[in-house]
C-alpha cells in the first residue's frame, strides 16, 4: 500500500472483506454440519456414523468462523485491505490457476499443467519457445514418473494418457 491517499487505487475495507468472508465461510461450514447431518453424526454399531468427523469439523469451522465475524466487526472502516492494483495482480494469477482446475476432469493434469506452465512461461517470463516448451513438458513427466511409476498414486487423467494405455 502506498499510502498516497490516492481515492483512485484505494481498495476494499479491511473490515468488509473480513465481514465478507466470514459471512461465506460460515455459509461453507453450515453446508457442512447439514451434509454431516444428513449422513448420520451419531454412533453406528460399528463406531462413528459417515458423518460424525465432518460434524465435528463444520462445528469447529463454524466457531471460528464467529471469532473471525466478531474481530470483523471491531475492525477500523478506514484500513484498507489491499489497493485494487493489488487484486488485479492477485486476479492475473488467480483466472489462469482457475482454467487450470477447470481443465483437470476433461484433459487430465498432465496435459493441464503442460498448458499452465508454458501460459505462465510465456506471459511472465523472457525464455524463448524452445526453453519453456522443455520446460513446460519435462515437469508433467517427471511428476508422471514420481506419482505414477514410483509411488503409484493415480492422478487425474484424460484422452491423452488413455491414447497411450494409462
């Protein structure tokens, strides 16, 4: 923040966005209490029902929840929580991150994550084509190895790998 007082850059209040997301993350944990609810939170004869530890962890969710609704409240108007050139920057990593999760069911994340880091490769940095292209392939691969070969843990994959038996 540079402290200008320029009205122009100035931001959202800190107080609004503390209010704000207390507010959604109170909606998230209530969402999670009724799913666990529906589930069944009491004790089965087996032990603990589906839904007893998310219980427990939307509960515990919701109480901070208030404690952070409560300091929102008592927080000054007049600080502001980030400048809007601030956000744009925050937005201009945020959008391509959000494709990226967006492509992961339809295209895998192999194939997802060779698309985000040569976008990010070519927008951000001064590399030359050829050097973002090594990049930007070798680092799936190697994860593909580790995940794959190595630990066998499945990730998520798409018509690419399924062409190449995967």
């Amino acid at each position: 923040m540079s402290g200008d007082g320029n009205a122009a850059d100035q931001g959202p209040a800190h107080r609004t966005v503390e209010i704000g997301m207390a507010i959604a993350m109170g909606l998230f944990a209530i969402l999670v209490i009724y799913g666990a609810w529906i589930a069944g939170v009491g004790w089965g004869f087996e032990g603990p029902k589906a839904g007893f530890f998310p219980f427990i962890i939307g509960v515990i969710l919701l109480g901070a929840t208030a404690i952070n609704l409560r300091n929102g409240l008592q927080t000054s108007d007049t600080k502001v929580f980030a400048e809007w050139s601030q956000l744009k920057q925050v937005w201009a990593v945020t959008w391509p991150i959000a494709v990226f999760i967006a492509l992961v069911p339809y295209i895998g994340i192999y194939v997802a994550s060779v698309l985000l880091i040569a976008f990010f490769m070519m927008w951000i940095s001064s590399y030359g084509p050829v050097r973002f292209a090594i990049i930007a392939i070798s680092v799936p691969l190697i994860t593909f190895l580790v995940f794959e070969r190595w630990f066998l843990v499945a990730l998520p994959k798409g018509p690419l790998e399924a062409m190449l038996g995967y």
